[in-house]
C-alpha cells in the first residue's frame, strides 16, 4: 500500500516573513494585546487632563495651547522624522519598528508617574522657589502639567508614529482589510472598556489609575515587542542614504509631495477633517452644560464605544468584502460625506435645552449613523494605498500629516479664541460649548469640498479602471498604479435602497398624523399645532423629494453605483426609528412645543440628506460614464 503524503501546510507571506496559519494567529494576537494596552493607556491624558486644567481654572485658549498646539508642533516635527527614520532603520535584534516603541517605554511609563504625583512635586516646587517667586498652587500645577504634556507627547510621537506602520510589514496583504477591522473593534472596545470602569473614577482615584496605566502599559508592549519578530529589510544603498540627508532630501521631499493639485486636496481635506476634530476636548464641557453628571458622561460614552463595537464588529464581518468590491476610494469619500449627517443632528442642542433623559437617549441613538464613519476609518488606508504612489506612499503619508499638524496648529488656537470670545462676549457661559458643532459643521464642508475636488481629479487620471498617480519624477509625470475591479451597478440593489428610503419617509409622515392626533387628544394644543404646521408639511414635501430621486435613479443611464445608496439607506432606517423614539420621549416629559420642534429640525436633516443624495447620484451618473467610455475604448 502506497505511503499517504502528508499534506503540505498553508503558507502566508508578508515581505520576507513566512507564516503557517498558527504562526500568523499568534502573531496577530499578539500585536491585539500591545494595541489594546496602547489604546487604553493613552486615552487618559487627553480625556482627564483637560478636566484637571479646568478645575485649576485654565481658560480655553491655554487648555488648547497645552492640549493641542504643543503637541502639533512635535507631530510637525518629531513625527515626519521618526517616520522618516523608521523606514531606514535596521537592528541587529529586531526590525525597523519596535526599537522605537521599546526603548521610549520607560519615559512613557516615566510621564504618566509624573501625572500621578504632579500635586506633591507642585507642593515642593513651591517650597523651593518661595524666597524669589509668588504662585498660587494653582499656577504652579497648571505649569507642571504642561511640562508633563510636553514630555508625555514627545515620547508618544516615537511610539503612535510607528505602531500603525508595524501592520504593513507584519500582516500578509489578503487579510489586512479584515485585520483593520479587528483594529477597529480594539478601539472601539478599549472606548468602552475606559469610559465604562476608569472615566468616572479618573478624579477621584487619578493617581492609582495612573500606576495601574503604567504598569499595563509596560508589561502588554513589552510581550509584544519582545515575542513578535519583525521582518529584516535590506540595507539601503549609498545613493539612498546620500538622498536622505540634510538639505538634498528636505527639498525632494517638498518638491515630490507638494506637486500636484490632487495632492494638495487630499491634504487639505485631510487638515480641515481633524480641524473639525478638534472640539473633542470640549465635549466633556458641553455634555455637562446639557445637564449629564461625569457618570452619566462616563456610561453615556461607554454605551457610545460599546455601540460603535457591535457596529465595527459587523463591517470587520460582513462589510469589509464590500469595501474592495464598491472600491475603498468610494467608500472613504462618501461616507464621510453621509456621516456628517451625525454633526448636523447634533447642532438642534444649540437650539434646544431637552431633559437629561430625552438628551441622553437621543445622543445614543444618534450614534449609529457614526457606522458610516467606521466604514471610512475602516477603507481609509486601503483608499491611500490605492490614491497615492507606491513608489513613494509613506513619503506622502508623511506630507499629509506634516501640513495637517501645521494646519492643526493655528486653527486650534483659533478654536480656543473662538470658544473664549463667544462665551464671554456674548455672556453665554458654558452655553457657549454648544457652539463646537458649528465649528465642526463648517470645517467638516471643507473637507467635503476638498475630498469632492480630489474625487474628480481621481476620476480625469483614470478613475476606477486606469487611475495613474501624478508623479513629477516618473516618465510622462504619472504612475502606473494597481486596478483593482470594481462590482458594477446592480439595479435591484438600486431600486430596494431607494424604496426604503422612501418608506421611511412615508413612516415619518405617518408619526406626525399619529402624534399631532395623541396631542389633540390630550389637549396639548401647543404640541398639535407644530405637529399640524411645521412636521406635516415639510415630511410630505420630503415624501415627494425621495418618490422623485426613486424614479430618476432607475431611469438614469448609466446606473448608479449602489454602494452608497445601499449604506445611505441603512441610516434613513435607522434614523427615521431614532427619531420616532426621541420625538416620544420628549413629548411624554414636556406638554409644550419642545417635541415638534425637535421633529421638525431633524426633519431638515433629512431634507439635507436628500440633497446629498442627488449630489451623490450626479456624481456616480459621471463616474459611470467614465468607466463605460474606458471599457469601449479597450
């Protein structure tokens, strides 16, 4: 009888490494534990510290000088550099990347200590320098902090510069759009984990909070970095080692990144995005305008992080093969697009003052049309790596987050002016953070222009099925990039998004008849008459709008791409029972106008949405063109 061969194991390969299916499930579990340590420890600083400086009484302006603009400045310079460096760099022991988290560990570790007795070293800082300078503790903590964000953010750009990095060189290509979704899901579930156990706690146990950081931090990159083996790349020749110092490689580097107009709006959709970004560090004052207690805040978050899992989970499982075939570009630029659906909604609390239970009921549910966003986060790198050159991505990269820290920088000071003069010229108090959606909303119209104009170059240099990259030191001034196919338009896909959409619609005008009839009925005439003459009207209006976008986008030729119609209708679901259940509650806990009027302002998110909806239908009825001329002239 014939020996049975034994059959060969699978084998994957990153680079130079080479994986049996074990191997690589260690390796990647490995990396999830230093990421989740990572991800949780560093959470603190920027959500704690800002509330410590509040308490000592820093005004705005200096809580976002400290916050953000220091840390700005060392992501504009010490990041380019030890990006820059990391890719160059070869160890004996390791690769590239983990020398530049192991070795910065213990000045890591070092400044969170520093955080945790930051009041005693205040109290003798003060003693030593009695006999020459007068502080209040107050003052002198406020300094010592800063000093400590100063040092924490310098050794951090060492460690958040790379860590990414670490995924392209260790995750073989055909599972990394599933490993960032577990990413994903890491963060989102280190969100929950910090807002859940640690936020509420972080004031009144801030110092053993600040070991217990430290010695996780230590003990969950240590394993990582020690038992994770990096791949060894080739040493770089002497022409690119000479291309890479001093002068020479700074003005290639400008000349090469800053080239082009495609470029230029990447980047400056890139910068206007985080610009609007910026207003996180005064969520947690405008949360607590609104009424919230820093335990309400703290399970308000965690339900958030928690939500934001389960959604994260569900793309990571059954979104992420869509993301390749509708196209990661697709996905990036207009699901941020449909997100911004989420900063418009929230600007109703600058007009409206609910009770904590309708405020806090309404902001969670809200959060789901964030799953739009999670798809962006999610097809954001595999869209780069598909935009800008292989040749040179992480130079470019590094270009965009170099102007984007630069950009950052002036503009979050001029958020902090902003904050302070309408607080305090208008007589607002903390009112005035309400006002950080607006500053979002119209940051957030930028990125949208920007993303829309690289949109268009995207598709003029080929788009979908012959996209080249511009490249002013290649042959003819382009790259030859990879095409990777793209699932072409599906009517029914088509024709069941739109029809939902519009159902939705339908459900809405159906609740205003249903509340302004239980408002007749309890004799809450204010209540019935913003039902009878605001929500009615404008929800028929908007049932006719979405009847008419159903039968444009099955009479347009060519189709549609129904990637987004598809996700775009998902939300409309979500929102149009989101709103039912607010409008509910608001009604049941206040007699007055408050709940219709409410309705009616989400009402005109929907009439937003609409509009972008033919926006988007306009610009896919191009798109499609172009790829159908490219497919007749093959």
């Amino acid at each position: 009888m014939a020996e049975e061969k034994k059959q060969e194991p699978v084998l994957y390969t990153a680079g130079p490494l080479t994986y049996t299916r074990g191997k690589l499930l260690l390796t990647m579990a490995l990396i999830i534990l230093g990421v989740f340590v990572y991800s949780v420890s560093v959470m603190f600083v920027p959500k704690i510290i800002p509330l410590r400086l509040k308490d000592l009484g820093c005004s705005n302006t200096l809580l976002i000088f400290i916050m953000s603009t220091l840390a700005q400045i060392l992501n504009m310079t010490v990041c380019p550099w030890v990006s820059f460096k990391s890719d160059r760099f070869r160890s004996k022991r390791w690769g590239r990347r983990f020398p530049f988290i192991f070795y910065t560990m213990p000045m890591m570790c070092a400044s969170w200590l520093l955080f945790a007795f930051v009041d005693t070293e205040s109290e003798i800082l003060l003693k030593a320098i009695a006999p020459w300078v007068k502080l209040s503790p107050a003052a002198m903590t406020i300094i010592l902090l800063a000093v400590i964000v100063v040092i924490y953010q310098f050794f951090f750009m060492f460690v958040g510069s790379v860590i990414y990095y670490i995924y392209n060189d260790l995750i073989p290509p055909q599972f990394m759009t599933r490993f960032m979704g577990v990413i994903q899901i890491l963060s989102s579930l280190a969100a929950a984990f910090f807002n859940f156990f640690i936020f509420e706690h972080s004031l009144t146990h801030f110092r053993w909070i600040l070991i217990g950081i430290t010695i996780a931090y230590a003990i969950g990159m240590s394993i990582m970095c020690l038992c994770v083996k990096e791949p060894r790349f080739p040493e770089p020749d002497a022409e690119e080692k000479r291309q890479s110092k001093g002068i020479r490689a700074m003005l290639t580097f400008m000349k090469e990144s800053f080239s082009h107009r495609f470029y230029w709006y990447a980047f400056c959709g890139n910068a206007a995005a985080t610009i609007a970004g910026a207003t996180a560090v005064f969520s947690i004052f405008y949360q607590k305008n609104m009424g919230l207690t820093l335990s309400q805040i703290g399970q308000l978050n965690g339900w958030t992080g928690l939500i934001g899992t389960v959604l994260v989970f569900t793309i990571a499982l059954v979104g992420t093969p869509f993301i390749d075939r509708w196209h990661p570009v697709r996905i990036a630029v207009f699901c941020l697009l449909f997100g911004q659906m989420g900063t418009v909604l929230d600007c109703k609390w600058i007009f409206f003052s609910p009770p904590v239970e309708v405020f806090f009921w309404g902001s969670l549910m809200i959060t789901q049309v964030t799953f739009l966003l999670r798809f962006r986060a999610i097809s954001n790198m595999p869209s780069l790596m598909r935009l800008y050159p292989k040749s040179r991505f992480g130079q470019f990269c590094s270009a965009g987050a170099m102007f984007r820290s630069l950009m950052v920088l002036f503009f979050s000071l001029l958020l902090g002016l902003f904050m302070d003069f309408i607080k305090e010229k208008f007589n607002l108090g903390d009112y005035a953070y309400r006002f950080i959606f607006v500053w979002s909303l119209f940051f957030s119209s930028i990125a949208i222009f920007c993303y829309m104009m690289m949109y268009r170059e995207f598709l003029r240099l080929g788009g979908y099925t012959g996209y080249k990259a511009p490249a002013p030191w290649a042959p003819g001034g382009l790259e030859v990039m990879p095409v990777t196919e793209c699932s072409k338009p599906h009517k029914l896909a088509i024709r069941l998004s739109v029809w939902s959409m519009t159902g939705a619609m339908a459900i809405l005008l159906l609740w205003s008849i249903f509340m302004y009839c239980m408002a007749n009925n309890q004799a809450a005439s204010a209540a019935a008459s913003g039902y009878l003459k605001l929500c009615i009207p404008l929800v028929a209006v908007l049932l006719a709008g979405y009847f008419i976008m159903s039968k444009a986008s099955e009479k347009s030729d060519p189709l549609p791409h129904h990637g987004m119609l598809v996700l775009s209708a998902i939300m409309t679901v979500l929102l149009t029972v989101s709103f039912c259940i607010e409008n509910f509650l608001a009604f049941s806990m206040e007699k007055g106008s408050l709940a219709p009027r409410m309705f009616f302002f989400e009402l005109i998110s929907m009439a937003i949405l609409l509009a972008m909806l033919f926006f988007y239908l306009a610009l896919e009825k191009k798109s499609n063109k172009t790829i159908t001329q490219a497919a007749s002239n093959q």
